[in-house]
C-alpha cells in the first residue's frame, strides 16, 4: 500500500478509498482505463482551468472520454471567461506533474472544484492519486464533500 499526503487525508476522514499502482510515465485516461480494465467514463481526469480575472484556479473533473466545456464551466461557476492554461502553467499552479494532477492534492490550496454532473451516475470513481502513477477510487459523495465541489454538467454530455 502506497501512502501519502492523499491516503492519509483520507484515512484520518474514515473515507473508504482503493489505491491502484500505474506505470509512472503519464498515461491518459483511456491508457488507465485499459490497465485498471474499468470504462473509461469512471476514470476522472483533472483539468487546470484559469478565470480570465481573478486568481482563483480551478479544476474540472471530466470522465475520461469528454472533454470540459469552458462555456459551460464558465456559466456553472459564474464567471464571463475562463481559459486552459498550458501544461506548464497547470504544474507550477498546482505544483504537481501532469497525470499527476489531484483534487485531493488541492484541498485549502485555493482551487474551486467542479465536478461534471455525470459523476452522480457512479457510486465511486477513479481521480489521480497526486502523483504519477497512483489512481485512487473513492465515493462521489466523499469527493464532493472533502472537495467541497459544485456539481454541474459542464461536457455537454
């Protein structure tokens, strides 16, 4: 069992997790979908979202086969414009690499997270682990309430 910041968080909120090992290169969703042999819609990765006038990041959970649609992330947390940033500019916001990238890894750090609605469809779900190569399942209800998430469609399903 592979502990860290994440597991342990977890641990000391009695919420139910799983871990899974990954290769350590970056691997996309459909690449740990396939390893992890679970749909590719239970995987949710994280993307780095900018808002066009305030510091504030964000990070949007999409399942693994959709992409975030900034148009509707933008009207579910009600601002005019957000933006991608670049892969760069998401490791030093975040401070973490890329297929790395956590929620749980964020917590008080000052993200806003917005999880897409489809998550509701699935008990649990599968996020990054905080570091390459480590996967965590956990309830959506846990997620949403450690993250303090807003829920809303934000693919366009």
């Amino acid at each position: 069992m592979t502990a860290n910041n994440i597991t342990r968080l977890l641990d000391n909120r009695n919420i139910p997790y799983e871990v899974f090992l990954l290769p350590k290169e970056k691997l996309g969703a459909k690449e740990t979908a396939d390893y992890l042999k679970i749909p590719i819609n239970e995987i949710f990765k994280s993307i780095i979202i900018k808002r066009e006038k305030s510091d504030k990041p964000i990070i949007a959970l999409t399942p693994g086969d959709k992409e975030v649609n900034l148009k509707l992330l933008a009207i579910a947390i009600r601002e005019k414009k957000v933006f991608l940033p670049t892969e760069a500019e998401a490791e030093n916001l975040t401070g973490l690499e890329a297929g790395g990238i956590s929620p749980l890894a964020l917590i008080n750090r000052g993200f806003q997270v917005v999880i897409d609605s489809s998550a509701k469809n699935f008990y649990q779900i599968n996020v990054s682990g905080g570091q390459r190569g480590l996967n965590i399942r956990l309830p959506v209800s846990s997620l949403i309430e450690i993250t303090h998430a807003i829920v809303a469609d934000i693919t366009g399903k």
